[in-house]
C-alpha cells in the first residue's frame, strides 16, 4: 500500500477562498497535521485522525506526516494561507533532506491564497506593481538580514509586505522597521494594517508611514507598504502600473 | 437598480484551482470581460454576455465595467492568477480615479492563485523564504527600473520570480537580464522555468544560473530564481526557512 504526504493551504480563513484542489486532498486524507488553530478548521470524520500540534514543531510535524506515508497512510500538512510562503512547504524539504530521501514518496504541494494577496485585494492592489514579501521575526535568521532586505526593497522602489511583524517575544523589532523604512521613504507613504483578512475580526487601517506606530500590528496582521506611487482613491489603495521616466 | 464590479483571479488555468467566492462571482455575473483567452475559460450562459478584448486594452475594459455597473449590471472582469498581481485591479482603480470616482460603487476584488505561487508549489518550495516579485516588462515602466530592482532584490538575497520574462517584441531583454544576475550572483544558483503551471501545456526546467539561456522563457513562463541557499532535494527545489548568522 503506498501512502502520500500533501501539503495543503487553507488560505487566509474563510472556507470560500480554500481551492477544490485543496478540498479534495481533505476529503481523501487518512491523517490531517498541522498547528492547532490550522487542525481545528477541519471537520472531523470517521476514517481521519487529526493530528493537531504546537507552533514552531514544524520539523517534527514534517517528520511525522513522512512516517505516516511510509506506512501507507495519506497524509495531509495543512498550512494557513499558502504552504509556499513562510509555511510547512520548506519544512517538508528539509525533513525529506535530513531522512534518507526516497524518490518513490508520492509528494505534493497544493498552493493556497496567502495572506499578503487576500489582504491586497481588500485593501484595493497595493501590491499591483513590483514587490516583496519579507518575513520579519528573526527566529530562524539574525536580523542583521531583516534590515539589509528592508533598506534593499526600499531602494529598489518595491512594494513590501511584512508576515510575522510582531509577536509577544519581540515587541521592539517592529519599532525598528519603522525606523528603518522612515529613513529610506518619504512620510508620505502609505502603510496599510490588514488583520485577520477574510475571518470575523477582519480589520484594514490605512495610515502613512508618519503616522504609523507598533501597536497597530500583531502576530495576526500582515503590512503592506506601498511603494513611492501608491495613492488612494475613496476608501481604495492601489499601486498604478506604470512608471513614467521622470519616476522614482 | 444598483450594479457592481468585481475583479477576479481565475488562478493559473486548472478549474481545481479557481476559489469558490470567485466561482459564486462567475455564476451572479450579467457581464464578464477581460483579455479573449480568459474569457474563453467561461462558459456561456443565458442572462450572460461576454466581452472579450485584447492585450493592451486594460483602460478601456476598466472604464466598460465601470459603466456597465453604473447601468446595473453585475460585471466580473477576469484576470489570470490573481488580479491584483500584475493585472486588471490597478487598472481598474485608474479607471476609477480618471473617472470622477463614486464612492458608492459596489467594487469588490477577489483573489486568485498567482502564477509564481502555483509554480512554486509544482517546484517545490523556492519561495519558502523572504522573495520578490518582478514584472519584467518595460511596456509601463523605464528599462532602468527593472535594472535597478533586479540588483537590489539580488543583494538583498531575496528569491525572486519574474512574470513576462520574454515576447516577440522584447527578444533580447531576458538576456540582459541573466547578464545581471550573473554580475550579482554565483553561477550555481538554482533557476525554474515555469510554462503555463496546471496546463495540459505545463513544463518545468531547473537549470543552474550558468546553464540558463534566454530561449529557456517566453510570455507564458514565469521564471523562478532561487536565493543563495536554495537547493535540490531529488526533483524537488527549496528555499530552507533558517538563515544562520554565518550565511550571507
């Protein structure tokens, strides 16, 4: 019997934004994994054992789901928004890297909405041109390189869009990017808040960069900044798709 | 009667891939339009018309959607991917602010699995860590723009993933385009060619940036290039999630 491991994206939280693709690899799944408020969205079902577990368990989490498919089971590492980006996706990698690799294991990756776009689109397109998505906690990178990604994406004029800007163990570090982004951009440049985007605690705040403060994120809020031409019109924030030669 | 616009990403081609909420858009719709090849992807209906149109029309369909609405209509503008990357929402709300803009529109922006995600996901996981998005196209933007971008994504460190890398009336731009990054990066780094993802057309190549040449790409490629850790586990690419201090 030869068993599979999937890794699925849930998208950002509502059951509307999660693919057909993705939905059948959930029907099909013998064993469900994947951090605890992830797990919870899966219904349970006779025939599926949900194995829910800890953040920051990744690796372990990988390991498991591949000893799961060696037994022949089906497999299914549910990641929030797309496995691709900052999930489960390089987890599984590094997992199949550090056990003998075996190139018979029946491996997918199923792409989901991530956060950064669902935000996007709420918010208008302020990701319409040129951009960068940066993972600002410095668990697993020193954040020397936090600071050269953010002073280069300035300077190249892209957009940006911060994962993890904030949690309880680093309070001070989204201080800094402020800071940081204050002395490479103008005041002007817009900063939108995207919290929770497509859940009930759904919330957008579009302020300038001036007028930005730490609190306004958290461990659940993706930031986007624009770039130099990103404007607003009525309640919309967008970045036009061209740039004139007398630009930036 | 009131009308509405909604912008959609109908995802990379596979139906699998097009979100339920965008699905539910599609089959309220009184009028869709967009670029004829996603058009083709809708099947008619009665009570639905559709508006095909050409490349380079954006404008001038933004402008059709906002006065069918204006009319009442429920019109859906489709995009490939996700329309706030590189598509119709921008161009939209340039419409919208060239236009005198009607905060009462009903406007809504759905979004869909973007091309370099979808890819990745087929790859593996190389955009598993921080990474840039790069429209190379100079249709809209100075040749100089992109240059620039390219660099500091490059020192950055940032993968990076390039939509319109390469047409008929830009033959020899993707050329210079490797030209720089071999002037900021070392020859093994890891680069997908990406054509047409979840297509009955789709092919993936991994090439080293030394091996790669500008034929490897045209308009229907997107071209993933890892960062300077990314590497190969059997027939899989990925970026590791961990940066230690002693990397680049």
């Amino acid at each position: 019997m030869s068993g599979s491991v999937v890794v699925a994206g849930l998208g950002p939280g509502d059951p509307m934004l999660v693919t057909p693709e993705v939905q059948v690899a959930l029907d099909r799944a013998t064993d469900i994994l994947g951090y605890i408020p992830y797990v919870a969205r899966i219904a349970a079902r006779p025939g599926l054992t949900l194995h829910p577990s800890d953040n920051r368990e990744e690796l372990a989490r990988a390991r498991h789901a591949l000893e799961l498919a060696r037994q022949g089971h089906h497999a299914v590492i549910v990641s929030s928004g797309d496995p691709g980006v900052f999930a489960m996706a390089s987890a599984l990698f590094e997992a199949l890297e550090a056990g003998a690799y075996d190139g018979n294991m029946d491996i997918r990756i199923l792409p989901g909405i991530t956060a950064m776009l669902a935000a996007a689109a709420k918010a208008g397109a302020p990701l319409g041109h040129d951009f960068c998505a940066i993972n600002l906690s410095d668990n697993l990178k020193p954040w020397s390189i936090v600071e050269q990604r953010l002073r280069m994406a300035a300077r190249g004029d892209f957009a940006m869009a911060f994962y993890n800007p904030r949690s309880k163990s680093r309070p001070h570090q989204f201080a800094r990017v402020l800071e940081i982004l204050r002395e490479e951009c103008e005041g002007q440049r817009l900063v939108i808040f995207a919290r929770a985007v497509s859940t009930p605690d759904e919330a957008l705040r579009t302020v300038t960069l001036e007028q930005a403060t730490p609190d306004m994120a958290d461990m659940r809020t993706v930031v986007i900044v624009g770039n130099s031409l990103t404007r607003q019109v009525g309640q919309w924030v967008y970045t036009p798709r061209a740039v004139t030669a007398s630009g930036p």
